[in-house]
C-alpha cells in the first residue's frame, strides 16, 4: 500500500480492519482476563507491568512478519500466539482495557532497512510496537520478545522513523543511540593461600546483555556451566561446576548477576609467573580488522563496560612488572581508563578500568580512530602481571 504522504497512510491505518480497526472491536474474553489480572489494582504503572509481563511471558511468537494482523486480540489471546504484530495489539487492547492511552507504533527493524521518510510506502514497515502513556510519561513495549524488561524494546526496533498510529497520527524516532549495554565484572582473591588459590569473579549484566543470556542458558545448568568454562578456556583458571550461582535469572527487570569461583594452581618450581589478571573481559578481539573501510560504522548500542580486579598474592610471591597505566580518549565519543596499583604491605594488586563508547554511528573518516582505540584497548588486556617468587 502507498500513499502520497503520511496524513493519508495515517488514515488508511486506522480505517484498516486488519490494523487499527481490530483493537477497537469490544471482546469480553480480552476483558474479562484483563479485569482478573488487575483487580485491586490502582496504579496504572502497576496494571500496565502486569499486563505486558503476562503477554511477553504466555504468548507464543511465530516467524510472521507484517504489521497488519490475521488474528484478532481475542483469538490471540486464546491461542495464546500469534505474530508480533498481533502480540503487541492485544498488549494494546489490554492495556486501553484498564484505561490507560496507548496506540500502535509502526516501524522497520534493523535487518528490514531504514525507512524513507521523504517518500511514504507502508511496504517499508514490518514490525509493530505500542506506545503507552502512564503517569505523563511515554514508554515503549514489545511484548512479543521474551526476557524484555518492562519499558525497553529489542535492539532491532531502534531503527529510526517510525509512525505513531490513531486518530490524529504522528512521526517518531527511535533513534540507534538509545540502547546502552552496560555491564561490570569483579575479580577478587578469596583465599590466597598457595595451596588452595582460589578467586571469585561477579559478573553483572544489564539490558541486552542479560537478555541474551537469559535465552540461552533457558535455565539450563548445563549451559550455564558451558558459559563459565568457554570463559576461562586459555586460562590457568579451573573451575568447579558447583562454585557457581545466579541472581535474578527470572526477574528481568533487574541485573543479571554470575557468581563462580575458580582455582588457580601456582607452579612450585616457577621463579617467574605471567598471569594475565582479565581473565573474563569484553571486546577480547577487535570486530574491526580492516585497515581501510569504505562504509560507516553502526554498533548495535552504546557501552559502558566496567571492570574491577582485587588478587592478594599468595605468601613468598610479589608483584615485579605491573601494567603500565592507559587512558584513551577520542573525542567525547569513547573513551578507556586503566588503572593498576600495587600495596606491597598486604600483596594486593587492584585493577580499575573502564570503557565507554557513545555513540553508535561513526563515519568512514572516523573509522582509522575507532579501529585505533580498540586494538590498543584489546593490546592492553593481553598484557601480563610479572609475579616473581620471593621464597
């Protein structure tokens, strides 16, 4: 379907029986559930988390993707699936349910192509959202992804233009450099006898990262086990599969927390060890191998990533090489920190760092900086501590 601008697709929308039109039709199914769910309940902040917990979490997504709709609310609903477009209009339907204003948001994912603005084609579009209004405050849901905190959308909807659907019609962008993926990883010495190294690592993640996780490891041990050990592969770490637990594995809208423990055995007849303290970092590889590159580079987010490392050095062992302090800066744009001390009074060795990227876009002629600030951040984390017996 084309129109001459966005008034007119606007409108066609919202006369559409398979778009707008199918979540003004009243359902006493729809209803009823949505009365259940809420009853007692006053804070629409609080009706508007249950309902699209129950959607993200009972609806079943298939592989269609349109943004007009087969199934009405009501038969999704008791099929309990449908595709994403039709997930996200009963979210809607709920939602209206209860009161609370909301509409459909039309929009091109990222593996779909960026939408031309200046020539309006609904074929452009595949992919529907809901925005709601609670408390004055906008948000964005999309109920068909699984382990989706309340109030984020899945990195492919940032994709730029999109169209709010209803009475009156409106432009918005998702603009790429929302989605932030933050994480922080601890290393710390928990018995620093030789005999019995032992060192426990905490890894948070939050946003896409814990989403990710979350779906592959499906509460699985195994696979969790399976993620510890592919992180210390390389490493003198050894791990036990049961040193290790999980925080807010189902609670999604908070941080995604691994805790383990690993044994690091120390060579009794080494004078000199080379231990590399980033055992578990991110970025290990630079993705930017390309000397020249003849198109812009676009990240999936911004990054925030941190890391912290505390090693008390076992008795008759001291620090004789440290790492050389690093600070990268480009622009306000990136930006990575390293600091290492040394306290010889109680052998510990602590390691600060921090990487920030923010922005996601950056133009062919930025390339050379970006390649640049990344192989010397991934130079730095292969760099070893030089750990010398004293006894």
């Amino acid at each position: 379907m084309f129109g001459n601008n966005w008034d007119k697709i606007n409108t066609e929308l919202y006369r559409d029986e398979h778009f707008y039109k199918a979540i003004t039709v009243n359902n006493q199914t729809v209803l009823a559930r949505t009365s259940t769910m809420t009853r007692g309940d006053t804070s629409e902040l609080v009706k508007a988390n249950k309902i699209y917990a129950f959607a993200r979490d009972s609806m079943s997504c298939d592989k269609r993707s349109s943004i007009y709709i087969k199934n009405y609310p009501g038969t999704v609903l008791t099929q309990r699936g449908g595709s994403a477009s039709e997930i996200n209009m009963l979210l809607i339907t709920m939602l209206r349910e209860t009161g609370i204003d909301c509409s459909p948001v039309i929009l091109s994912t990222r593996d779909n192509g960026r939408v031309t603005k200046a020539f309006p084609d609904l074929q452009e579009f595949n992919h529907v959202i809901c925005q709601a209004t609670i408390g004055g405050k906008l948000y964005y849901l999309d109920a068909a992804q699984k382990y989706l905190p309340f109030g984020m959308l899945p990195l492919k909807c940032y994709n730029g233009f999109a169209r709010v659907v209803n009475a009156d019609g409106d432009s918005i962008s998702l603009d790429r450099d929302i989605p932030l993926e933050k994480s922080f990883i601890k290393m710390v010495t928990s018995n620093n006898n030789v005999d019995n190294y032992t060192v426990d690592f905490e890894l948070h993640f939050d946003d896409y990262k814990a989403i990710a996780l979350r779906e592959q490891w499906n509460r699985d041990s195994k696979e969790i086990k399976a993620y510890i050990n592919a992180l210390l592969k390389g490493s003198s770490f050894e791990f036990k599969d049961a040193d290790y637990k999980v925080d807010n594995l189902t609670n999604v809208g908070k941080p995604l927390v691994l805790s383990f423990s690993a044994h690091l055995p120390w060579p009794a007849d080494a004078g000199i060890i080379y231990l590399n303290p980033y055992v578990v970092t991110s970025f290990r590889e630079n993705p930017f191998t390309s000397a020249v590159r003849n198109f812009p580079v676009e990240l999936p987010s911004r990054y925030n990533l941190s890391y912290y490392c505390k090693l008390q050095l076992p008795a008759g062992y001291a620090l004789d090489d440290t790492l050389t302090p690093l600070s990268l800066q480009y622009d306000n744009d990136a930006r990575y920190q390293e600091v290492t001390t040394y306290d010889k009074a109680t052998n510990i060795i602590s390691i600060n760092a921090n990487m920030k990227i923010n922005k996601t876009f950056f133009r062919t002629n930025e390339y050379p900086f970006l390649k640049e600030f990344l192989d010397k951040k991934v130079a730095q984390q292969q760099n070893n501590l030089v750990i010398k017996k004293t006894l």
